[in-house]
C-alpha cells in the first residue's frame, strides 16, 4: 500500500462554524522492514526485504468543537501521538479525513501553522546552550507576532507559568519541571488557538503538574482555544477534561463524558468504612480489598450498594462509611482491558 | 521581506550567543580551518622548492598565496549542514521546524552567515599574519576585485544550496556519512582544495569545470589571485549562476519529495 496517497479530503476554506478538529475513518499505516536473527535470514533479506504493514491508526473518527479540552487516552503505541501528529500536519494520514480549523493539516499551509501548536512532552525545541528568553525571541521573530502583543503574552505566560527568575538562566541549568515551564512557553507564545499537548507533564513530580494543569485550564479560560490533551496520569484527565476519547491498536473504544465512561465501563463500587470492631468478618457483603484497624475497603457490584450498605449499617458498629466509584485508572485498565482478546 | 529581515536578525541574535557559550570549541574550529589548508601550503612549497622554485605557473610563493587565499574562500563558503541535518531528522528536532511558518532554510542560512561574520576577522587577521611570514603578495586588477565579491557570495550560495540538498539524504536513510565521505573526497580533489586545479591532468580539469566543486572554491580563488582573464572570469560566473539556479530547483524537488517522505514513514 503507498503510504504516501493523498488523503481523499476536499479543501474547505476555514469556516466557524465547522468543527475545529475533524477526524473521519483516519488511518496511518507504517510500513517497517522485517527480519528474522540467523545467517540465512539476513542473506534472505539482502535479495528480498521482507515489509510488514503496521496500522498505528486504524479508521477512527471524532470531532472537537470550540473551546474544548478533550483527553485523548490509550496505552504506549495505541496511536495517540501518530493521530496528534497527522493533526498537526507532521505526518501524513495513509487514508480518510482530518481538517483543523478548516484547513488540511499535512499541507501545513502557514496560516493554519501559525494558529497551532504541539507540545511534545519529550522532546525539546529550546536551544539547550541559551536563556528561554532568546528561544521565546526568535519564536516571535518565527510567528511575526506585533511586539506589543508579545510583550503581552509574554508577561501572562510569565505571570502563569511563575516563569520570572527562568527565563535568563541557560536552558541546559533548569531542572526537568522549570524546562517543561518554558517549553510550554515558548509553543503558546504565538497564541495557538488548536493546542495538541502530548504528554506534557511527563516525569514530573505532583506539584509541577498540579501547576501546569492550572496553567492549561487558564490558558483555555482565558484564551478559549481548543485542547486535545494526551497524559497517562489521571489526574490531568479528571481535572481537566469532561470529554475522553480512548483509543487501543489504533482503534476507537470510547468517546463520551468522563463520567459515562465510569458509568459504563464499572459493574463495581468500593465502600471504604470504619467500624468499630476490628476483628469483623465482612466476606459475606462483598469482595474485601483491603482491612486494618477497623479500616475495610470492600468491592460491591453496583447493582447491590444500597442494599449492602444498608445491611452494613444495620448489622455494624459503623464510625463512617464512603461510597465511592473505583480509581480512574481501573476504570481505563477495564476498558483496556476489555479490548484485549 | 520585513519579517524575514527581523527573523535574520534574530537568529544572529541567537547564533552569536550560542557561539560565545562555547568559545573554547570555537577557538579550536577556527584552528582546524587554518591547519588544513596550511598542511597542503607547507607540502607543495617544499615540492616546488625540490623541483627547482616552481610547479607548472605556480612559483613557491604563488603556493603560498594560493592556499591562503584558499583558507578565506572556504571559511566564507562552508557550511556544516550535512552533519547537522542527520541529527535533526535522527532526532526528531526536525519536526519542531516542520511546525514552524517559515522554511528552515532561513534559520539556517542566517545561522551560518551569522557564524562567518563572527569569525571572519579573525582569520582575515591570521590570513594577514600568514601572508607576512611566507612573504606573499598579490596585487590583482581593480576589475578582479569588482568581480570577486559576487563571485565569492555566490560560491557561498551554491555550495550552501547544493549541501542542504544533499543533506537531505538524511530523510530516507540514517547512515549518511559514506555519502559525506564521497562528497567531501571529490570536493577535496575537484574544488581545488588540495591542489591548484590547473597543476591536475586536463580530464581532472574537464570534469571540474563540468561540477559544481570548482566555483565554490578554486574559482574564487583563481579570480583574486589574478590568473583568470575577464573573459575566463565572467564564463565562471554564469557557471555560478547556473548551479544556483539548478541548486535552488533540486533544493525544492528534493525537499518537498523529503518532507513527504518523513511524514510518511514517521516523523
């Protein structure tokens, strides 16, 4: 199959009211040499190499609407940073469709790239050797942002991101967090209004984090610009996206609300509840995941809660009980899961 | 024009910090540009000396003067993009370009001429020192002079051209080097770096002026040195012109065929 097909979508001119970011049966199919160990192998190889076609992104489809910010979840290799990177016109998709703000990404027309930008919490565009500051100079240089408006975004991003005692210190002397900082930085300062973030609070500890997930909702508050986040920690996902999109082997497996996601991937709830007695035996009401002073943390089917907590108030020297929906991040493993054979 | 202006500035901006980060390895460059040239000055004067003051035109001195003039021709017209581009498509830095409004070509371009008006004085002082000591002089037509700057910015611009092109290489395979090799070989032999090109076998000689080596390098050199006529020196410069244009269309096949390449198999 050439890879290199153009991509069967009509030119739009950029129009508000379509969808911001537009997806349809979007594939991106690599094509790797394979080969086996052994002499007689690689002779084999020198005459005929033997290619695999490997589907990072197998035919899926959604939508982003304006102003939204929308977690894109799946484990390693399920297509997410393949799929951010044919919307932001680095790779080109072997087949369907996909507009951003109107305009066909992989033709990285300059307008569209001057209203983008993608975060890639791995790799760096700082020059390593000099101040943030000089990178973030050449970026405006790069973007033709009016020097009044720089000055402007600038004094936010610096306000925002706490950037201050940063920005004239060499690049290669900050730590991971402080880099991440201006990283992030440097790819707004031209005020994207299509933002990919992958992976942007990789490696950081949770007060970093914490700060950069502030920083993404004020940056979408202030800004109203469209985010399609990818993060393996949960925390980000719940703090700040309602929608969720999961993708496994480059296939769709959900797009909805976080809380329909948990609605529709849990058969279980856990009750956490503090009885005086320590010695209980609480087998008979659930799955006990977990007991120690008096401290039990019991999995129930969801269709049966109330009914077993009622029996466990009743029958129980209950100091306090608590209701809860299991971790996130069993609920996503489920879903995975699920999609395994 | 104003934006990309700004964007020049900027990048020399940039550049010239970077350079004065590491000012020890740039000391260290700027020998290295020196030493060969001076190798092959040192090696031919002791050959003419031995085979009685002079190979074919060139007497002692003229060797000499040759590989001095040679040190400052090549300064101005190299480029170091073919080690970089490898690195930037190996490492994914590439894509950051990629992202960018503006061709990288502009980055780059403005790097490197950043980078030479930074060092330029200095070798014009060791140039100057060199010529002393070996007791050269040359004393070209006013007209050789007129002609050398375009000549010499525009042995700049198609060596620049035609390495990024090559460069590109690097989009479909990442064990560039035995093609730098090859190209640095034949550039060594053709351009008239290890030796005056007119001292080499006539089928040498066809080839070279045939190839683009030449007129980055031995041309220029020829010229300033006062061994070309106008005749000989304005054929030279529509040899140039006629690389930068093909330079400036292979540059733009080979790019675009590249870039879709590396968004094909993974960028």
């Amino acid at each position: 199959m050439d890879t290199r097909k153009r991509a069967p979508v009509v030119a739009g001119e950029p129009t508000v009211t379509s969808p911001v970011v537009h997806i349809k049966d979007l594939r991106k199919v690599y094509v790797v040499s394979q080969q086996e160990a052994g002499a007689k192998a690689v002779l084999q190889d020198l005459v005929h190499r033997r290619k695999l076609e490997i589907p990072a992104v197998d035919g899926i489809s959604f939508d982003l609407a304006t102003g939204e910010i929308v977690g894109f979840l799946g484990p390693n290799g399920a297509g997410k940073t393949t799929t951010l990177k044919m919307l932001s016109g680095l790779l080109h998709p072997s087949a369907g469709e996909v507009t951003v703000l109107g305009y066909i990404p992989w033709k990285r027309d300059k307008s569209f790239l001057r209203q983008i930008t993608l975060v890639m919490g791995q790799r760096n565009q700082l020059v390593w050797d000099i101040p943030a500051i000089s990178s973030f100079e050449l970026n405006r240089a790069i973007y033709r942002v009016p020097p009044v408006d720089y000055r402007r975004t600038l004094d936010e991003l610096t306000d925002l991101l706490e950037l201050g005692p940063l920005l004239h210190k060499p690049v290669r002397n900050l730590s991971l967090g402080e880099r991440m900082k201006c990283e992030i930085a440097a790819a707004l300062l031209h005020r994207p209004t299509v933002v990919f973030l992958d992976e942007p609070t990789i490696g950081l500890d949770v007060t970093m984090q914490r700060r950069i997930r502030n920083f993404i909702a004020e940056y979408n508050r202030r800004f109203g610009a469209t985010i399609l986040l990818t993060s393996h920690y949960m925390a980000d996902v719940v703090a700040l996206c309602r929608r969720v999109v999961i993708i496994h082997h480059g296939r769709l497996l959900f797009d909805g609300d976080l809380s329909d996601l948990v609605q529709k991937f849990t058969e279980y709830k856990t009750i956490v509840l503090q009885v005086g007695d320590c010695q209980a035996d609480l087998r008979s009401y659930g799955e006990v995941e977990s007991c120690g002073d008096g401290r039990f943390t019991l999995r129930v089917p969801k269709a049966k809660t109330a009914q077993v907590t009622a029996r466990l108030l009743k029958d129980l020297p209950v100091i306090d009980l608590l209701v809860e929906d299991p971790p996130i991040e069993e609920v996503i493993e489920r879903v995975f899961a699920q999609e395994n054979p | 024009m104003k934006a990309l202006a700004e964007l020049y500035t900027q990048q020399f901006k940039t550049t010239l910090a970077m350079m004065f980060q590491y000012r020890a390895a740039l000391v260290i460059w700027m020998i290295g540009q020196v030493l060969e040239p001076l190798v092959y000055l040192i090696v031919w004067s002791i050959v003419s000396k031995n085979s009685g003051g002079s190979i074919g035109s060139y007497t002692t001195s003229d060797f000499a003067a040759y590989f001095i003039v040679l040190m400052l021709v090549n300064q101005f017209t190299y480029t170091w993009i073919m080690y970089e581009f490898e690195y930037r498509v190996r490492e994914g830095i590439l894509s950051f370009a990629l992202l960018k409004p503006v061709h990288p070509i502009h980055s780059d371009i403005a790097d490197n001429a950043s980078s030479k008006l930074i060092t330029l004085p200095t070798m014009i002082l060791i140039a100057a020192g060199l010529a002393l000591g070996f007791h050269v002089s040359i004393s070209p037509a006013p007209w050789a002079v007129a002609v050398f700057i375009p000549v010499l910015l525009l042995a700049f611009l198609v060596r620049f051209l035609l390495e990024w092109t090559l460069a590109q290489a690097a989009f479909w395979t990442t064990r560039v080097s035995a093609i730098n090799q090859t190209y640095f070989v034949l550039m060594l032999f053709l351009s008239g770096q290890m030796a005056p090109l007119t001292l080499l076998p006539h089928p040498v000689q066809v080839a070279a002026a045939i190839l683009p080596f030449r007129w980055m390098i031995g041309f220029p050199v020829e010229l300033l040195l006062g061994r070309l006529t106008l005749t000989q020196a304005l054929t030279g410069l529509g040899a140039q012109v006629a690389w930068l244009l093909l330079g400036f269309v292979l540059l733009r096949l080979v790019w675009r065929a590249g870039v879709r390449n590396y968004s094909a198999v993974g960028a």
